[in-house]
C-alpha cells in the first residue's frame, strides 16, 4: 500500500488572498457581506502565500480552509485557478455557519486530519493559529499582509469569514 503525503493546508484571505480592497465593505453599518464576498474574485494574490503554496505541494497534498461561506465556492475555485494554485481540497463554512473562525475552521481541519496527518496549517488569524497550535497542529503564521483590526474582528465576533 502506498503511503499518502501528508496535508499542508493554506488558508485563503490574507494568507493567498489579498483582501484589503475589500475591507471597506466591512467598516460601513450595517456590512456589506455580499458585496465583501463578491469582490473576491478581484483580490490580488500575495505572492509569499502562492510561493509558499506552490513550494509545499512538492512534498503536501494541498488543502485549503477558508472562513468563506459554502456559497463562494465557485469563484474561489476559480481564483485558486487563474493565480496558479495547485490542485486541492476546498473546504468551506457552511453558509449559515456564524461562530468565530477559531471554531469552525478548526473543525475542518481537524476533518482533515481524520484522512491523514497534517504537517502544515498556514494562517494569518492568530486566533486561529492559537486554536490550531492548541489542538496539537504545526503552524506557519501567515504576516505577509498587514490587514486593519476590522478583519479580525469581523472573524472573531460575526463569523463571516
């Protein structure tokens, strides 16, 4: 039986994703959440994160966790392809799903992990990362883009993205 390589699992805004053309969408009241998620199809691609990517899929099967909802998922399909990104699983928030990050994303990847180990997790969420370190996974802090506090929280407190 062969052996299958480990995940290394990317996480898309602020990590590959550059998001901060985006970000006044967030600062008006109420939010704009569709016009926020629509726009991502026009988010330049940081290219530490896309390198990072590319390099780790030599020795990784790919995934990416994302707080994104479920119904993105075409469109960040379609990003992952036209910025170049290796082929790999896409794992969502489910549409109604508004708990922090910290939980839901952890909860993908740890659906993951049931499949085979995980040898990387790259975020730029550091409450994420500190779920991640806490639950036992190696992480890669994603801080390559400077992002205002509004992403954090929005991610913290809304769990929209």
């Amino acid at each position: 039986m062969a052996l299958r390589a480990p995940w290394a699992v990317f996480d898309l805004d602020g990590t590959l994703a550059d998001v901060r053309h985006r970000l006044p969408l967030l600062q008006q009241r109420p939010r704009d959440w569709e016009a926020f998620f629509s726009a991502a199809v026009d988010d330049p691609p940081l290219p530490k994160g896309i390198a990072l990517a590319i390099e780790t899929a030599g020795q990784c099967a790919l995934a990416y966790v994302t707080g994104r909802p479920e119904r993105c998922r075409a469109d960040t399909e379609d990003w992952l392809t036209s910025h170049g990104l290796p082929v790999g699983r896409l794992l969502m928030r489910a549409d109604e799903d508004r708990r922090p990050a910290r939980i839901t994303k952890l909860e993908l990847l740890q659906r993951l992990a049931r499949e085979r180990p995980v040898a990387l997790v790259v975020d730029d969420d550091e409450q994420v990362n500190a779920a991640y370190e806490r639950a036992g996974f190696r992480v890669r802090r994603a801080d390559w883009m400077t992002a205002p506090a509004v992403l954090q929280a929005v991610q913290e407190r809304e769990g929209r993205t």
